[in-house]
C-alpha cells in the first residue's frame, strides 16, 4: 500500500459514553469530515472497535458507503481490546484469545461494511494470558486466509516486535509519537527502519496540546467525559511547557506560512523510519488545519530550534532530534 503522509484517525469520532472518549460529537459532522480528507486527497483512515466501542467503525461504514470505489480510502482497524455493554465507561479488557480476536474481527467487518480490512492491528499487548506468539499467529493466519491484507502491532516495545518477527513479518507498527511523547524514537523507529516496518504514528499534535488552538483555559473547560480532563500533559507545569512548545513551533509555522498543527506533525514526518502520522479531525475545518503538513518539509534549522527548546525546558520524554536519536547515522530526510 502505497499510502499518503498523513491519514484521517478516527478515535474522536467515537464521541463520549466510554472509558477513553473525547465528549460529545456530532455524527454528521464526522461523517463529513471523513469525505472531505478523502475529496483532499487523503488515502487511509485509522479506527479501532474500541473507539465509541464500535461507533467509530460505523461511522467510518457509513462514510465509506457514497465513496466511489475507485476513490476508496484504505481501512485501518485495531483489535484486543473488549468491552462490557453494561458498564461502558469501564476500562476495556486486553484480550489476545485467538476465538475473541476472530469474532472482533467479524464485528468490524460488519460495522465497516467491507469485506477485507487493509490493515488489521493488536491495539495492545494482551492482559488476559494469551502470549504474544498466540495472538501474533491469529493475525498472521487472518492474513493468510485473505480476510485482512496487512498485520501490525500498535503500542508494543521493540522486544515484543522481534518476538513477532521471528513468528512472521510485522508489517506496521503504531507507536504515539509527538514532540512531547518522543520515546519511539528511541528504539522503536531504528527497529522499524531496519526491518522494512512500517510506522504510521499517532496522537503527533499531542492529543490537540500542538495544534495551536489549545490554552490554559481551554484545558481547565475540558469537561469530564473527555479523557484529556484526567491526563497529567493537561495540567500543571506539564501543560505551562507544552503550551511553550507550542508557541516555539508557532514561530517555525510562521516562517513556513503555515499551520502550527501542520508544523507538528511535520516535525514527526521529519523522523527517519517514519511512514505517515495518523491526525484526527472532528469536522471538515480541522481537516484543512493539517493537510499541510503531507507537503511541508522541516529543515535542520527548523529541528535544532525545537531540540534547543525541548532539551533546555525539559519538556516531554525521549531523543529530541534525529541527530540526537541513538544509533541514528541517517541523514533528516532519508527513509
């Protein structure tokens, strides 16, 4: 698959009423934002079953359905993780059986309204016994059997990703990376780059903090059915320096003529083992708020003002630069 640089993320859209949901939002809105990624060129969307616990799935369904098939964006679904219908804001389960993944994979058939899903990911390490070589083999066999067209593991360290790979090819990884969040860079990308892995990264705005529409007041007004009201990056100290990240990537979005949202996400492009950065969007307006980040290309000035600020605040965790990423000898831009 051959994807764009930047792919529509979907979690949003599964809307409040769950243990990790973002408030409420509105399903035509949604719907809309989808098809307006899609009309701007946007090949791939990335959802999960968990998000809205199955919401997300149908929605993404019912974009799909007045989408020319020839303009048909990829699907990219997630599995192992599962729900109680009587307690819906509970934490979901991690559930790795090899009966439970291929039941989820029939139910996101079905809300997706597809008969293959393009890529089929594990959402997290299990919880529930199954091991690693268990679950990894389930996915391998649903590829085999042509129910899915590519594998992946989301939210694995580089250890459990060579365990994987000796059972069979990781085809994609999908780790959170941002500014903020920068401990992929670490291992996980050199892991990847080495292995022909690809890695579409997510939450690369830092759940909105990048964005450059995010303050003190607008965290503080976060209602309690959004899970970012509860996260540490969202208050506090935590919050001062990010929102003083954000302004530093405000001067270099500036001089691109250009979104402070693009010129985050560019900043995860930037990365050598990167493939594409899963942004989400809750309406056709956000869309266009990231779109160029897919043309925009940071230089190493660019970088080193970010590293500069990221190693003299302190802010997040993990390498702040390329040149600075361990065992990295590759130039910015090579893949």
């Amino acid at each position: 698959m051959n994807i764009t640089r930047v792919g529509f993320g979907a979690w949003a859209i599964g809307g409040a009423g769950w243990a990790a949901g973002w408030g409420a939002q509105d399903d035509a809105d949604s719907i809309a934002a989808i098809r307006h990624a899609v009309d701007r060129g946007v090949n791939w969307i990335d959802t999960a079953a968990v998000y809205g616990l199955g919401h997300s799935e149908e929605l993404v369904g019912q974009a799909l359905k007045d989408i020319a098939p020839s303009r048909r964006p990829y699907v990219f679904t997630k599995c192992g993780l599962v729900w109680d219908e009587h307690a819906p804001t509970a934490p979901p389960r991690r559930v790795g059986a090899t009966r439970s993944l291929r039941a989820e994979l029939e139910g996101s058939l079905k809300r997706l309204g597809v008969e293959r899903i393009d890529l089929y990911q594990m959402h997290w390490p299990a919880g529930d016994g199954a091991t690693l070589a268990e679950y990894w083999q389930a996915l391998l066999d649903m590829k085999a059997e042509g129910k899915v067209r590519a594998i992946g593991l989301s939210n694995h360290n580089a250890a459990q990703l060579e365990d994987a790979e000796r059972l069979g090819h990781v085809d994609t990884l999908q780790p959170p990376f941002s500014a903020i969040r920068r401990d992929a860079a670490a291992d996980l990308l050199p892991w990847c780059l080495d292995h022909a892995t690809g890695v579409i990264v997510y939450s690369p705005m830092q759940s909105g903090l990048l964005s450059g529409g995010f303050s003190q007041a607008r965290a503080a007004a976060l209602p309690e059915d959004d899970w970012r009201s509860r996260n540490p990056e969202f208050t506090g100290e935590n919050l001062r320096r990010n929102l003083e990240l954000a302004d530093v990537l405000r001067r270099i979005a500036e001089r691109h003529g250009c979104t402070v949202a693009a010129a985050a996400i560019a900043w995860t492009l930037a990365w050598p083992g990167v493939t594409g950065a899963i942004v989400g969007a809750r309406s056709a307006g956000q869309v266009d708020g990231w779109l160029g980040a897919a043309t925009l290309e940071l230089d190493e000035q660019d970088m080193a003002e970010i590293a500069s600020f990221i190693e003299l605040s302190g802010v997040g965790t993990g390498p702040s630069s390329p040149q600075r990423q361990a065992g990295a000898d590759l130039p910015l831009r090579e893949r």
